[in-house]
C-alpha cells in the first residue's frame, strides 16, 4: 500500500486521496471534526473507530491532543476530503507501542473524513498575547477574535453543549465590550454582534430551564433594541415558564408585532393563553377553599377523607411555597411526579396532603429508615 501512497514527512507519513475535498485549505490551528478508523497492519477490523463509537472527534491543530501523525496528517486535508494516511511509528505510538492494544513500533492505517472546521487560531492566538498586547489590537483585530469564539460557541450549541456554548458566548461578549470603537459605524457593528450575542447566551439558558437568567440576557439584548423580535420572543417564553404571565405576554405581544406570521411566536401566545387559564381555574379554586374548613366526605375519595381544613401549625409562606411547586407541576406536561424530598413536620405533611387534593394531586409518602420522603404525582398510585 505504501508505494502507491505519496509521502508527506521524512518518510514517515504517507497519504492517499479517496475522495477529493473542497474549499480553502487548513488555517493553522483550525478547530477541526473528524471521522476516522485506524488499523494496525494485517487486521481487517479497526482497533480505534470513532465511526463504530458514532461520535466524530474534534480537536484544535497543533494542540498535541492526537498523536502527533494525525495531526500532521489531517492538517493536509480539506473540508469533506477523505483519505488514508500509513504512519510509522515515530509519528505515531513509538517503538514501546501502547500494550496490550498497540504493539511495539507499529505502522498505523488511519483513514480520516474531515467533515468540518472552524478558524479557531484568533482565539487561540489572543489568549497567548499578554494584558498589555491586548490592550493595543484594534477593532478589526478583536472582531476576528470574537467571531472565532462565537463560531465555536455556535458549534457547541449545534451539538446541545449549551454550558460550554454559553461560556464561550460569554467570552465573546466580554472581549466586544471592552472595545473602543472609534466611530459611529464601529458602534454600530458593536450593538450588533452584542445583540446577537446576549439572544443566544439567553436561549441557552432556555434550553437549561434556567429562566431567570434567560430574562436578564433577553433584556440586554432589548437594551439595544427594544423591537428585536428573537429578544422579545426569548423574554416572553423565559417569563411564561417563570409563571409571569402579564409580563410574558407584553413581550410576546411585541414580538407578534414585528413579525405577525411567525409560527415559533404564534404557538408561544397559545400556550400562554392555556397556562393562563389553568392558572386561573387553579387560583380560584385553591383561594375558595384553602382556609375554608368543611365536615363534606369527599365521594370520589377511596379513603373516605374529609375536606382540607388547612388549618395548621405552618406558616403562610410554607403554603405558599408548596402551592406554587404545585401549580407549576401541572403545567409541566412532562413531569408525572415532583419530589419534595424529606426533613418536614407532621403538620407540614398534613398540609401537603391536603393541598395536593386541593389540586386533585396525589400525595405519596415513602420511608426510607426513619426518614419520610414526600413527593406529588398526577396518576393515583396503586395501593
């Protein structure tokens, strides 16, 4: 296989192109993603695949995080190029090998697809500068930076890493706010990157079901401009899952309003209009009978039980609280049972008993030793 391969290093390297690839070539340490299998000789099944394992590997070039061939190797590559590559030993996992897996002084067949890459040397090259280099680069200079972290973030979001893509989009937005810009159109160019950026930091913390912190990065982004239809969008669905249901619909109804046909935000009205109403019907009926004592059996109760007096050694925020763990239970259509977890009196249980029935929950009381752990589910439990 050898002699029908062209060499790249020293003799140690050699290549062969099965499938052409296209576009520019490599930038030095360009953030790349790969498919590979790699053979050792006279073996017909790979002993390392990331195929087989149905995840494709990405690494930075240049950074030592594959054995140093690969990396030589795939810097020759272009995007959806696929090739064979032999390396030796020297390049590959030295004359002690890897036992038991790899042996001594191994040629390695790895046949690679590169499928994407990212211009990830900015960053790279940024983060080695010192505090005083930094200070000195200018507009265009840390807009290439920014655009690599975002380029990156954006990858880690394509892949649902939302924790490292908002770390990255958050390092992106710190180097574009300590730019100084030197006229109104770099301003400008400014606004708009950091627009974009506080609107994905905030849908990642959607996709994490941290709400919160999705509005705040929502009302960044419509600091800048207040009729940006994702920013409006993002705030209204963070502040619906946050029960905000006025404030959710002030945002959504500005959303609507710069782009009417959008089915994305029609559908977040409605399911909105749904909670509303759940909520109400809940309000009513728990504010009817939460600190109504009443000596009516409960027909339908198996159990025989009477009505909720509520008239307990707990405090009103106690009451609260649990009322509003409970309301946002059944709103959460994917959730069947919420845990309230253990360490509550007896007069807290029996609150949370009465409560649940209120709600036409079921609350179950599970020992574990001494301990009672408590938790509320939608479906009757079997006795």
């Amino acid at each position: 296989m050898m002699k029908t391969m062209t060499p790249l290093v020293e003799n140690q390297i050699f290549k062969k192109e099965l499938k052409t690839g296209f576009g520019i070539e490599l930038p030095s340490k360009a953030f790349v993603t790969i498919h590979y299998n790699a053979y050792l000789e006279y073996s017909d099944e790979p002993f390392d695949s990331t195929r087989l394992r149905g995840t494709p590997l990405k690494f930075v070039l240049g950074e030592n995080r594959v054995v140093e061939g690969l990396d030589i190797a795939v810097a020759t590559m272009k995007k959806g190029e696929i090739s064979q590559f032999l390396i030796k030993y020297l390049y590959a996992y030295g004359e002690m090998g890897s036992p038991p897996r790899i042996p001594p002084s191994a040629t390695i067949l790895y046949e690679v697809e590169l499928l994407s890459f990212l211009n990830n040397a900015p960053a790279i090259e940024y983060d080695e500068l010192s505090p005083e280099e930094k200070k000195q680069l200018s507009f265009s200079e840390r807009l290439k930076v920014v655009r690599s972290e975002h380029e990156v973030a954006n990858d880690y979001f394509k892949r649902k890493l939302y924790p490292s893509a908002w770390n990255k989009y958050k390092k992106a937005v710190r180097l574009i706010e300590d730019i100084n810009v030197a006229n109104e159109e770099e301003d400008n160019e400014r606004n708009d990157y950091l627009l974009e950026l506080y609107c994905n930091i905030s849908l990642c913390y959607i996709k994490q079901q941290d709400y919160k912190f999705a509005v705040i990065y929502a009302k960044k982004a419509l600091n800048i401009d207040p009729k940006n239809t994702k920013g409006n969008y993002l705030c209204g669905k963070a502040l619906r899952n946050l029960g905000e249901y006025a404030e959710s619909k002030k945002y959504l109804q500005r959303a609507r309003e710069c782009n009417p046909s959008n089915e994305v935000i029609n559908e977040e009205l409605k399911q909105l209009s749904i909670q509303e109403v759940r909520y109400s019907i809940l309000e009513k009926k728990f504010c009817k009978n939460i600190f109504k004592s009443s000596n009516k059996k409960d027909d339908d109760d198996d159990d025989d039980d009477e009505k909720p007096t509520f008239n307990y050694e707990v405090s009103d925020d106690f009451k609260t609280i649990v009322a509003d763990c409970m309301k946002k239970f059944i709103d959460d259509d994917n959730e069947q049972e919420f845990p309230f977890g253990s360490g509550f009196s007896s007069s807290e249980i029996a609150c949370m008993k009465d409560m649940a029935k209120e709600f036409g929950l079921y609350c179950v009381e599970q020992k574990n030793g001494p301990i009672k752990q408590m938790k509320v589910t939608k479906v009757k439990p079997s006795k």
